[in-house]
C-alpha cells in the first residue's frame, strides 16, 4: 500500500496548523510501515495506491485519479463553517440546493461540491465537521470518518515544572484569531498573557496594530515571536498558568491539543470544536468584544491553579493508525 500526500497551498505562502498537520501525518504513517511519498505533479511514472488529498479537490481532478486505478481520501478543514450559527448553516444549505438546481452547471461545477460525493473517504477533524460535510456537501455517512489531529510526544512527556504567572496564547497573529482583541481585553483584565505566533507578512495591518498594542502594554502583554523549538514550547505550556485561544473560527486547534497534553488548563471559544473535543474539561468564552472577554479572562486567571489536568489526546502515531484503517478499508471497498 502506498500513499500519496498532495496539498494546492504552498507551505511557503502561509504558515500554521495545516502545514504541522501534514507534515507530522506523513512521518507518523512512515513509522508505522506505510509507504508514502509527496504526489510529484511532474512525474508521470510516480504510482500509488491512495491519494490522500488535503484540502477540497476538484471533481475533475478525484474522477482522473479514480480513471488511473487509485483511491481517493480527501481531508478539508471546514473552518468557517464549523463557525457558523444554525441558522447560517441552514441558509447556505438552501442556497447551495438553490444553485445547484437552477444555476448553469458550469457554474455550480466550480464550487466543488460534488467531490464529497465522489471520493472514496471524507475524513472529519470532529464529529461536527463530519456532520457538517453530510449536511452542507451530502457527503456519504458510511464514507465519512472522523480521525482528529494528534500531538508530538515532546508535549506528553512527564517531566516537573512550576507554573507561572502567565498564560500563553500560540495563534498566527491574525483577525481570525483574535489576538488582538484577547490582548485588549487582557489589559482591560490585568491579567499577563505571553503571545506566541508571528502575521502571515509584515506589512499586514492587524499584525502591526497588534505589535503596538504590545509594546504599549508591557506589563500585561509578552510578545516575541514565534517559537520553532518543540521542545521549548512545550516547556512553556508546562510552566503556563492556562492556555487561552479566543478565535472567531478554528477547526480543531492544534495549539490547544498540544497544551492540553502538558497538562494545561484550557479557556477557548464556546464554538462547536471546542465543545466537542473537551468538553466540560474546557472553560469557555463567547466571541464577543474585548470588554465582555475581559471578564472571562479574569474569572479563569484566578481559578487556573485549581483546574484539573485535561484527558490526554491523541498521538501521532495513534492517529497513523486509524488513517491506515480508512486507506484499507477504501482499498477493499469496490465502488
């Protein structure tokens, strides 16, 4: 069995979640025997067995690899729409069905909706994603499966620490991920936030503003950078008060997974990822405005010490495994 990996977003145009989480699917499935390779576009004597597609592929593209004997898992990160309210995904299901009736099939053809129903596997970060892939795309319920990102062991290892006064945030400096506005609320607060991430560019405005905002208010807002050390990350979640990540959409945050395995205490965004994968483990804050933030921030600054540790997640190597599963099981599955 051999396994093709393939993204369309250049690693050197973005940075974040996405790139961590193909990169560590790769050497996960490696180290427990599957043969895989990056799919090398130019070369037209590369083979495989499964092309395991990260991102939406076109409709066109799933029926050529299926034309040449292969099988197709196609893994999209759902992002804005696990965000949504119900009745925002409600109305672009209808006007999914509405275009998808009425427009030119050209023009519907170009949304890509018909690859869900087309590849051999769908695989969901979380239980709400898959849900949403059925509802928003009609993706087939017995070929959707839900295999959530896992965690290096760096962050599992049990090694005694002492926590500190500040909580950590790793985020892209982004609107998305509000890290200005848990800065802004974190003055308002008075409680000490330590950010870690770098913008997407250094002429971007938000990233800018952010910068400012953090080197006005020293006391109470740490920025440096990001970290590329693993092992130093995961030193700091160790010695973290709490990890806090208030973005507006998130799919299934990495950054949290990672602190979560450091037995640090989480307050993230009451969205559905969240609430699916830890539960009543986690502390939650609406996406509201910093001054509403503030309050949430400040309640879970004080009782931080005294939260329990959350259950661990998944490693890399487990979630390999249930990606070989779903490989076997499309392979011996005729269509």
């Amino acid at each position: 069995m051999k396994i093709l990996i393939h993204c369309n977003l250049p690693f050197s145009f973005t940075h974040g979640g996405l790139q961590t989480q193909i990169e560590q699917t790769k050497l996960a499935l490696e180290k427990i025997g599957v043969e895989t390779e990056w799919l090398r576009w130019w070369d037209e004597k590369q083979t495989g067995d499964v092309l395991h597609f990260f991102g939406r592929m076109s409709s066109v593209q799933i029926q050529m690899v299926r034309q040449n004997g292969m099988k197709v898992v196609m893994a999209e990160l759902l992002t804005a729409q696990g965000s949504r309210s119900p009745s925002q995904l409600w109305l672009q299901r209808t006007m999914n069905a509405a275009v998808a009736r009425f427009a030119p099939g050209y023009f519907s053809a170009a949304f890509n909706w018909k690859s869900y129903q087309l590849a051999d596997a769908c695989i969901a970060l979380t239980p709400w994603e898959a849900h949403l892939m059925n509802y928003l795309f009609n993706a087939p319920k017995e070929r959707t499966y839900v295999v959530p990102n896992g965690v290096e062991e760096i962050f599992f290892e049990p090694l005694e620490s002492v926590r500190g006064k500040w909580l950590v945030c790793t985020a892209t400096i982004t609107e998305r991920k509000r890290v200005l506005e848990l800065a802004r609320a974190a003055v308002r607060a008075q409680t000490p936030v330590w950010i870690i991430g770098n913008p997407y560019a250094d002429t971007d405005a938000y990233g800018r503003n952010f910068s400012r905002f953090a080197r006005e208010n020293p006391a109470f807002i740490r920025y440096e950078g990001s970290i590329g050390d693993r092992a130093q990350l995961a030193k700091i979640y160790r010695e973290a008060r709490g990890f806090v990540l208030l973005s507006a959409m998130e799919s299934l945050s990495l950054s949290a997974l990672e602190a979560a395995a450091c037995g640090c205490p989480l307050l993230l965004s009451d969205l559905p990822w969240a609430r699916e994968t830890f539960g009543e483990q986690a502390n939650y804050c609406p996406v509201t405005a910093p001054e509403r933030m503030a309050g949430f921030l400040k309640k879970f600054y004080t009782a931080a010490p005294s939260l329990k540790s959350l259950a661990k997640p998944l490693t890399w190597i487990d979630v390999a495994q249930q990606l070989k599963t779903v490989y076997e099981r499309v392979l011996n599955t005729s269509r």
